[in-house]
C-alpha cells in the first residue's frame, strides 16, 4: 500500500510535467459557444444571417450539445465526489496510474461524470504509457471542445465536455494513426457504461425522426436543411430508382438510354436529401414548408439550369403519417393558389433505400462556398418569418 501511494505521489508531481509539456496538439474542435454550423458566403447563404429561433445543438450522432445554464451545471457538480468536482470544476489534474479506468478494456462509452454526454469510446482508447485513460479521438468530434491553456508556462490545449464545460484533461499531437492526437483524460471526469449497460436518458441520443425530400440538386437543398433549427444531420444521396449503390455518373447518365431499351420496371434515381430531425423542436410540417419554399414544384425534372430526372420534385415518406401529411400540404399549396395555376408536380410516394452520394457531395456548399444552388430560402433563414416560427 505505501509502494503503491509512493507510486501515485511521484506520478503526480512528475509525468503531469513531462506528458503536459508536449508539443501543444493541432486539434480544433468546435469551441464550446461556437455555432455548431457556421453559415457560407455564397449566394444561397449569406455570411451575416442567422435564424431567429433559439435553436438547441446537436452532434452529427444525435446528442443534444445545447450548453447547460451555469446554474445547471452547479447544481449537477453539487453531486459528485471531491475528486471529480476538484478536476471537473477547478481544472484539476488526478495522480497518474492511479484513476480506475486507466485499464479498463471492456467495450463502451466514456461519459462525462457531470452532464453525462458521451465523450470517448472505447474502440478508440490506446494504452499511451502515461499513466491516464488516453484516446486517439472523441466519441464525436462536437462533444469535445477544445480551448488554449497557457497555464504553467505551456501552450497546451485544454479539452472541455461540450455541454457542461467540465474540465477534461488536455490533448496533444503524439497520438497514434488515424488522427495523431492523443486525448488524455483524468479518469475521474468520466463514468464508464458497458455496451450491454442501459444509459441513462442524458446519455442517450435524442428521439429522432427521418425524412425525406428531392427538390433538384441536393447541395443546396442538403445545405439549407441542415441549418434547420431541430435537424440533427442532412445528408445527400439517391433514392427512388431500381439500380442498387448508384454512382453520380450512372445518375447523370440515366436518361440517356431509350425507355425501349431498359429492363421492365425500370426507374431513374432522384438525388434526395435524408432529414434526420428532432420532432420535439421541428415538425414534418414545418420541413415542409421549407422544403417548398426552396424549390419549384411545379417544374417537371428540372430545378433552375439542372434538366434531367434526378431533379424531380419528390417527397419520399416513413410512413403514413407523413404521407397524410405531405399529401395534406399539397393540398393546402393549392388551396392557396401560390403557383398561378400551375399544377404540383412533386411526386409522394413511400420511400425505398436511401444510398448516400460520394463523400465530395456531402456538405459541398459548406466546403465550396464559391457555388450555390437557384433556390429560395426557407423559413428558417428568413428573419421575418422565422421570428414566427413555432
Ligand atoms: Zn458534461
């Protein structure tokens, strides 16, 4: 027992030393206050504009990253144990070799001892030799914000929970392959659930719902869904047609065999967007109308300068709900006389397998600001009528 305190006090006061004062880490998550999607310069999304509606957060894998009022994360450090509320809440540093999860091999999720967010799992954790549970990635790259520490004469980068701003440890550029980064933690910010364990709600993914919509390019109607308040991802790819994994070229290519020539029951792809959304901050009716008011469905297989049937108008629904509903709607836009007669061309039918497009698709206005899709902006980006939103 006293080899093993010995041990933990020498650990304390030497590896922090030598494993902090590494070369600071280029690792640049999201700060912990910053948009969790910044807008783009181009046409279809001007720099400047934001929506009205206090929108909750969310990471690409379902988790609400809304940060917590300071006077609810008080409240939660108000349960946790001296050491963890030292490290957590005063940036503390646990002796090395000394925390229970260093070797802890069992599968799972690491998740933050205050808020409860997932932060890393285990599939990614490596045995570094520094004494703390070391990670060469975060569980998501949204739950881990990063911020400069220049404490104690080093440049490091401290690593904080997203949500509740639980200090965490810190992160340097020695890490192994893929990423070369190694998160190292302080065992005592975390509380470890086994796969086969049932987390608690806070360690949960929000309920979500899917769906689905084409209106012509899907980078423009992707990009503008994707800063809908409530949608948790966005994600552009093809759907409708007979061919299974279709690539872009076969897409762009598939009208131009004769209709005599294709195999009975053929039917070309549409590039659609999949809507991953939260129903508790956004309907199905509300991404309607947004949907609508991004394109025009009264052209048939075409979107602005775009000709072909991958550019057909078309909601591709979960289930009867959302049929009613889309149906419904439709009806309503007509009611309404919005299109000066002109008929709705947009096809409604159940939707089949979704195939993702190319990596290059994903995101492609965000990362091509230069471009832009013809289309209008939806309620959301429009602050007089997103200060009416519900
Ligand atoms: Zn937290």
């Amino acid at each position: 027992m006293r080899i093993l305190i010995a041990a933990c006090l020498l650990a304390l006061v030497i590896l922090p030393v030598v494993a902090l004062g590494m070369a600071r880490a280029n690792y640049a998550p999201p700060a912990a206050d910053a948009p969790a999607k910044k807008t783009t310069s181009d046409t279809t999304a001007p720099a400047k504009e934001t929506t009205a509606v206090p929108a909750k957060k969310y990471s690409r894998s379902g988790y609400d990253v809304t940060p917590l009022p300071r006077a609810r994360v008080e409240e939660l450090a108000k349960k946790l144990d001296p050491e963890a509320y030292r490290v957590t809440q005063k940036a503390g540093t646990e002796p090395a070799f000394c925390g229970t999860l260093l070797d802890n091999h069992k599968d799972g999720a690491y998740c933050c001892v205050v808020c409860g967010l997932p932060l890393f799992s285990s599939a990614n954790k490596f045995n570094s030799g520094t004494g703390w549970p070391s990670f060469f990635q975060p569980f998501d790259v949204a739950h881990v914000a990063g911020k400069q520490d220049n404490s104690h004469g080093m440049e490091r980068v401290e690593i904080n929970c997203a949500r509740c701003d639980a200090h965490l440890g810190h992160v340097f550029d020695d890490g192994p392959k893929p990423t070369g980064l190694r998160f190292c933690l302080n065992g005592a910010a975390l509380k470890f659930y086994e796969k086969s364990e049932q987390r608690p709600a806070e360690s949960m993914p929000v309920k979500t719902e899917t769906a689905y919509f084409a209106g012509g390019c899907f980078w423009g109607i992707e990009h503008y869904f994707q800063q809908a308040p409530g949608v948790i991802s966005a994600e552009s790819g093809y759907m409708q047609g007979s061919v299974d994994k279709p690539t872009y070229k076969e897409v762009c290519e598939q009208d131009d065999t004769a209709a005599s020539k294709r195999p009975a029951g053929y039917k070309p792809h549409a590039e659609a967007v999949k809507v991953t959304f939260d129903p508790t901050t956004i309907s199905y009716k509300d991404l309607l109308r947004g949907f609508f008011e991004m394109h025009d469905p009264t052209q048939m297989n075409r979107q602005g300068p775009d000709y072909g049937t991958q550019y057909r108008s078309g909601l591709y629904t979960t289930d009867d709900a959302q049929a009613a509903e889309a149906k419904a709607f439709v009806a309503e836009l007509l009611a309404k006389n919005l299109f000066s007669g002109r008929k709705i061309v947009t096809e409604i039918e159940p939707a089949k397998t979704f195939f993702p497009a190319e990596a290059y698709h994903q995101d492609y206005l965000e990362q091509h600001p230069e471009r832009g899709c013809h289309i209008g902006k939806p309620w959301w980006l429009n602050k007089k009528t997103a200060a009416a939103a519900p």
